[in-house]
C-alpha cells in the first residue's frame, strides 16, 4: 500500500519518513530507479512509500512530488518561507547581510520575512528607520522581544500551512525566538534544539520539525553561509523587487545600475522612491560578485 509521508531526516542513503497522517516514523531507502534518474531525494520532499516491515518500522520510497523549491546548502526541499532574523543591538543590525539574504531567498522562490528581534535594546525611532525602509518595499516586517515574548504571536501565525526556516546571524537571537514560539516544554524535551553534551546547539544537519499537517519548522546549520555564486552578476538587480520596476527608464540595454549616467534605477534613487541604502547594498554586492568573477580567471 502507498503511504504519503515525509522526510524529516537524511543520513548518507537511509532517509527518515514521517507518515503525513499517522505521523509515524520510518527508516526508508530509496528505489533504484531515483539513482538512475540522478533525483537525490533530500529534507522536505514529500514522498509516497510502502512499509516493507511494520515490526522494525522499515521502509522504501517509491515516488517523490514535485518541489516548490530547492536549497542546495543546506540541502532542503520545499521550504515555503524564511524568516530572516536580525537583532537591534548586541550584535548590532547586520543590514548586508540581511540584504543578501534576501536576494538569496527571492532567487529561490521562497516567502522572506524580516523579524528585527532585541526591540528592547534600541529606541523606536531606530527600530522604525530600518522596520521602515523593508515595510515600503513590501517585505513583511515583525518587531520582537524574544526574552519577554513580545510580538511572538504574530510569528506563530504565519507559521501556518508553511514549512518554514528561521536564519539569521549567531547571537541575535533565533533560539530563543523559537523556544518563546513553542514554549520551554516543547524545546526542552529535545523536541526541537538538539543539545550536545556540553549543552551547545549542535544543528549540523538538516530536520524538520512537525507543528501540525500542514506545519513544519526547519531546524538548519544555517543560511549565513549564503551563496552569490549562483548569481549572474547582471541579474542582481532582480532580486532586489523594488529596483525592477523602474528598469524601463534605463538608457542602454545592459545597463549595469551602478556606473551608468541615465540609469532609471539611479534615477529613483535621487528622486527617493528607492532607499540610497539599498541602493548602496546592491553596488557592494555588485562589486563582490565581480571580484569573485575576476578570480576566476
Ligand atoms: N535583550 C534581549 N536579549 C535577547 C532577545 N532575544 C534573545 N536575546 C539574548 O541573546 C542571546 C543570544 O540568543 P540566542 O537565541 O542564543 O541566539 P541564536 O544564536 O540566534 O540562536 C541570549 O543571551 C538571549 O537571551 C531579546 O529580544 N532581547
Ligand atoms: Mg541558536
Ligand atoms: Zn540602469
């Protein structure tokens, strides 16, 4: 009989399946025919499987569905949303790279929402100038207090119906975002921080943690390790939404946004319809991608 199930785990070729309905959870190996066809099946697919043995809870994946997207590193499928984390001090807010990521998760197809976490340690006009700049463009942004659980709910909410991942910097504050998401108790029995022996989080591999049929929390080594390469240096300007819009109104086909005179993106710039921040982002990132396509050669 197919099951429907999905996999929470994946350890060289056994990967662990979690039944959608009954949530019962089963070692599984791979048909051939997936090898053949050069499919790795990996985190987050959902798969249809036959129970080989129910005593020992083994079993082999026969189908895999399509993906609504796909990560490389860390490797992980259909992930819906990312909530991309930064603090307001203590680190202090790291904007390149919250901007990075955001390309990152547009060029992936996946939903990014900004949470400016430690809203306590700065003053409102600070948090506003940033909350500001990502609400104009679009981007959902969410103020939290993780320590207190202040503006914790709006985040549970949108957990819903999503496989989510949360990523963002060390030390700003993601673990305990989580842990006020889901309560001590949840976290605390192991179900989502795995602890090591001298109590560090050791996420070294990718899990998927089940909320409700729909739900799942991904639990990651984490996206800081964000991949431009895959970036062809004159798509840049795409995934930075509020930019394409005014692409029209550049002067030369090729327009490369950054050293061009009559640059319909430069032009929104000076006119204040896009930030001179997120401008100024985008020439960085710009100009590292062309220094690493410089190394190349
Ligand atoms: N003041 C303040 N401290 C926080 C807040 N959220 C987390 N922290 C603290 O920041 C430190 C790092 O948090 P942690 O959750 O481990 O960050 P992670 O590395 O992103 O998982 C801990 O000492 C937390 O208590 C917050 O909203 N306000
Ligand atoms: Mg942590
Ligand atoms: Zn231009």
């Amino acid at each position: 009989m197919q099951e429907e199930g999905i996999i929470i785990s994946n350890a060289s070729n056994t990967y662990v399946v979690e039944d959608i309905k009954s949530n019962e959870i089963l070692k599984c190996n791979a048909r051939g025919k997936f090898k053949e066809q050069g499919t790795s099946l990996t985190v987050g697919d959902y798969v249809e499987y036959e129970v080989i043995d129910s005593e020992k809870k083994e079993g082999v994946i026969n189908t895999v569905k399509d993906r609504k997207s796909y990560i490389k590193r860390p490797k992980i499928a259909n992930l819906t949303q990312i909530i991309l984390v930064i603090s307001m001090k203590m680190p202090k807010p790291d904007l390149l790279m919250l901007d990075k990521q955001l390309v990152f998760a547009e060029l992936n197809g996946i939903k990014p929402i900004i949470c400016l976490n430690k809203i306590d340690l700065e003053d409102e006009q600070y948090i506003q100038s940033i909350a500001s700049v990502y609400r104009k463009i679009g981007y959902d942004v969410y103020e939290t207090n993780a320590n207190e659980k202040i503006g914790i709910d709006g985040i549970r909410n949108i957990l819903q119906g999503n496989i989510t991942a949360f990523s963002g910097n060390s030390g700003v504050g993601k673990s305990t975002l989580i842990n006020a998401i889901f309560g001590e108790d949840t976290t605390k029995q192991g179900v989502i921080s795995q602890k090591n022996k001298r109590g560090k989080n050791t996420t070294t591999s990718t899990y998927l943690y089940k909320i409700d049929e729909t739900t799942y929390l991904a639990d990651t080594p984490g996206f800081s390790t964000f991949d431009v390469n895959e970036i062809e240096i004159e798509e840049l300007y795409k995934y930075f939404i509020e930019f394409v819009e005014y692409e029209k109104d550049c002067e030369f086909i090729g327009c490369t946004h950054v050293k061009e005179e009559s640059c319909g993106i430069k032009k929104a710039v000076s006119e204040g319809k896009i930030s001179k921040e997120r401008y100024d982002r985008f020439c960085k990132i710009y100009s590292e991608l062309k220094e690493r396509e410089a190394r190349k050669w």
